[in-house]
C-alpha cells in the first residue's frame, strides 16, 4: 500500500494516447543507447510514439 501514493502520480501522467505510446518511446529510448546507429534504429519507434499522439 505505501506503493500507491508513488505510482499514482504517474498513472495520472500516462493517461490516454502516454500509455499507449510509452512502449514505442521506451523502446526508442533504450535504442538510441547503442553507439552510431541508435538513432538510425529508433526512427521507426519514433514514428510510431508520434503517430499515436
């Protein structure tokens, strides 16, 4: 229960089309960690988050 009061403001954050784009940009987000060709990978991600916007 003392768990709740932490993750509720972040629930209300991600409500709407931020859940359901949170998966594309955590993906893009651990793939633009790979050195030189991160970016070049996580365009279709980023794509993606920005079309469910």
């Amino acid at each position: 229960m003392k768990l709740l009061p932490l993750l509720l403001p972040l629930i209300v954050t991600l409500n709407g089309c931020g859940a359901v784009a949170a998966p594309c940009r955590i993906a893009s987000a651990g793939l633009k960690i790979i050195p030189l060709v991160g970016h070049a990978m996580a365009t279709p991600t980023d794509a993606c988050a920005t079309a469910i916007d």
